[in-house]
C-alpha cells in the first residue's frame, strides 16, 4: 500500500506545482489577467493618476496597473537601472535632454513610429521624443521654464514685465524698494537649471551646446560668461534672495504664495502649487530678456517633457500602448490638465483653471526649446549648473565658467 500511495502524493505535489505555474504567469494573477507598471517622478500628479488608472481598470478588465513614484533627482539617475530587465515600467516617463539620450542610446525605449496614438498628440510638440526618424517617447506636458510673478502685485504698483536687460533691473529695484523679494530663487534644487534658460535665450544661438561638445565654441566664451556675469549682478543688488543657496522649491513656492516675493525662477508647473496656498493671487509668466529690446528673438521658453514610453524588454508591450492611448484620450487629459494644472500636448483639450488659462497666450508667443535638455552629457550638464551656483557663492564669471569648461574638453577628449 506504501508504494502506491507514494506516487499518489508526487502526482499530486507535480499537479499542484504545474498549477502554480500557470497562476504565477501572466504578471502573476490566477485568472490570466495582465499587471502593468507604470513608473514616474511627479508625486503631485499621484491622486490625478489613481483616478485615471481607476478609469482604465474599468474599461480593461483584465489589465491593472501598479504605478510607482520616484523623486525626481532619483527618477533622473536611476531610470535606466530599473528598466534593464523589463520587470519594472512597462510603461514609464523620461526627462528630455541627457536622460532621454542613455536611455535611447540603451535600447529601452519601444519604436512607437506609426502607431495608431502618436495621433492623439500635437504633431508639432513632441520632437523631443524623436530619434533618428523614430517616435520613441511622446511629450504629454507643455511647460514654459521661465518666471511664474505676482501679477496682483505687478497691478498694485502699476508694473509691467519688461522688454530689456535695464528695464528688468529696474523693476526688481522697485519690487526691493516696495520691500519684497523680487526673486524666489530655489538654488538648493531646480532654480539654477531652471533660470539658466530664459538668461541664456537670448544671449546664445540655438544649438549652441551641441557646437560646444563638438569643440565649436566653450563656455569661457561670451554668451555664456555674460550669462554668468547677469546672475551675479541680480544676486550683488539683491534682486535673489540672501537664503537662495539654501533654498527648496517648495519654500519658494510659499515665499510668492505669502507675497513675500514677487517672482519665483522655475516654470509654469508651479502656478498650481502657489494657487493652492493662495487661490487669491491672479499670475502670470515673464522672462528676463537679457538684452536690449531690439535685439530679443525669443520671448520666452518652453518644453516638452513627461514623456511616455514604451519599456522595450517589457513583456506587455501592446497593454502598455493601450494604458498611452486611454491616458492621451482628450477627455482623459483634459482631467489630468484640470486636476494638475499642467498644460499638455494633447490638441482639444478644455483648460478650466486659472493657471492653465494664464499660460495660453504663450502658445502663440515665440518660444525657444528649453537649452538645458539640449546638453547632451549629464556630467556636463551639472558642471553648466554648478558654474551658476558658484557664482552665486560669490565666484568670478571667468572663473567659474573656466572650471565648468574643463569638464567639457575631458568629455569631448
């Protein structure tokens, strides 16, 4: 009797662990369902997603998604690590610029040429995902890098943003001698490498960072030196703040919103964040331009980025595509755009807030691609914003601009 009821119980443990085979397939559900990731950096936009993944759960019963977030900095360093083995984002949102480059130049990102939803987007507006003649990413934000102000404010004391180098001087004298900080400026994170931009619109060419790592032109010269020299004359006359070195986003953020300072040096994406503090303030966008009136070409800067994309070693690929399709759907990012005060790439879509409206008439207005996500190198790209905030500590332009250089010959060597 031992011996039969011996194969009796490995029939039965070979039968059971067939069955648990089968039920760990499929992104592991027993009935056969698929479990996608979707990974990103914007915690502020958690609640706004949940609710669209919700939406999408109810229309595809048989997907789930698992959303994970990153901070950013992590998200801007790690992405490609967690995407190398296809278990984690299938679905996942990269940064243009040097981040969209190493994760291109690793084979992460699925071809989405030709695909059915690269429709739903603004052909015009999602360049930025596209290399070599393919659509590898697709830009869902629409973000103007350039000072959010208090235009309640500006209204009060009869201000207007200005159309030159010495007019802008000006108006933060008189913001200063009103008592308010003129610039919120979060040097501790984002503010170098956000201000960088409108400083530099007009002082460089477009393209000027690929001649640089082509050996073309360098950072000790003029466009970037009289940059550097522009910093640090708003910073000598107190036009930024004394604690800017020290400070975060969030607490410039409350420096507008508590109208303790008139401008904050990040972007549009921020507008929200102040309205929520403060649903009293009116805002608006202005860039500093850099030069005389008559010799301005760009008025101020925008960018295409929370781009999505298609994890190439991912084993639910066409799910992933169809969780894009649903977020690019117009009645889906007109949600997302209302709920997160983000404008998007989507055409048709019906902006609601306050925020989203005060940054429309910056689609007509001429625009330059933000230059920072055009430094192709990430080393580089520090050192450009590392010679910023050195000459906010108090380091001479030449100086800073020289060791911000000697990174860029041992890149280009």
């Amino acid at each position: 009797m031992k011996k039969p009821l011996s194969l009796l119980l490995m029939l039965i443990l070979l039968v059971s662990s067939f069955l648990a085979g089968c039920s760990s397939s499929e992104s592991g559900s027993a009935d056969g369902s698929k479990e996608i990731s979707f990974i990103h950096w914007r915690g502020e936009d958690s609640e706004a997603f949940k609710e669209l993944i919700s939406r999408f759960e109810e229309e595809n019963t048989d997907i789930s998604v698992e959303m994970t977030v990153y901070p950013s900095e992590k998200y801007q360093s790690t992405a490609q690590t967690l995407l190398r083995d296809g278990s984690t984002g299938d679905v996942f949102t990269a940064f243009p610029g040097s981040q969209f480059e190493i994760i291109q130049k690793a084979g992460l990102f699925e071809d989405l040429t030709g695909e059915e939803l690269v429709g739903n987007f603004n052909e015009s507006l999602i360049d930025a995902g596209q290399s070599d003649g393919k659509q590898l990413a697709l830009p869902l934000q629409l973000v103007y890098n350039q000072p959010v102000y208090n235009k309640t404010l500006f209204d009060e004391l009869g201000l207007e943003p200005a159309d030159d180098w010495e007019g802008f001087l000006e108006l933060c004298q008189t913001l200063k001698d009103e008592g308010y900080t003129p610039i919120a400026f979060p040097g501790a994170d984002i503010g170098p490498g956000q201000m960088m931009n409108s400083m530099m619109m007009n002082n460089a060419p477009e393209g000027v960072f690929g001649d640089m790592m082509n050996g073309e032109t360098e950072l000790t010269d003029d466009w970037w030196v009289d940059t550097l020299a522009q910093f640090q004359e708003l910073m000598d006359k107190g036009y930024i703040g004394e604690d800017a070195l020290g400070m975060k986003h969030e607490g410039a953020i409350a420096q507008v919103a508590q109208e303790e300072a008139a401008m904050l040096a990040t972007g549009s994406y921020a507008m929200a964040n102040i309205k929520d503090l403060n649903p009293d303030l009116e805002l608006g966008l202005l860039a500093p331009i850099t030069v005389p009136a008559g010799e301005a070409e760009f008025e101020g800067v925008h960018t295409t980025t929370f781009m999505l994309a298609v994890n190439s070693q991912s084993e639910n690929k066409e799910e992933a595509k169809m969780f894009i399709d649903f977020l690019s759907q117009p009645e889906n990012a007109e949600y997302y755009a209302n709920e997160t005060g983000q404008a998007l790439t989507i055409p048709d879509v019906n902006y609601e807030s306050e925020s989203l409206k005060a940054t429309e008439e910056w689609m007509d207005k001429n625009t330059r691609f933000q230059p920072r996500y055009l430094i192709p190198d990430a080393d580089v790209e520090k050192a450009v914003i590392a010679s910023i905030q050195n000459v906010l500590s108090g380091a001479d332009p030449e100086t800073a601009a020289q060791e911000a250089q000697e990174i860029v010959n041992q890149k280009i060597q």
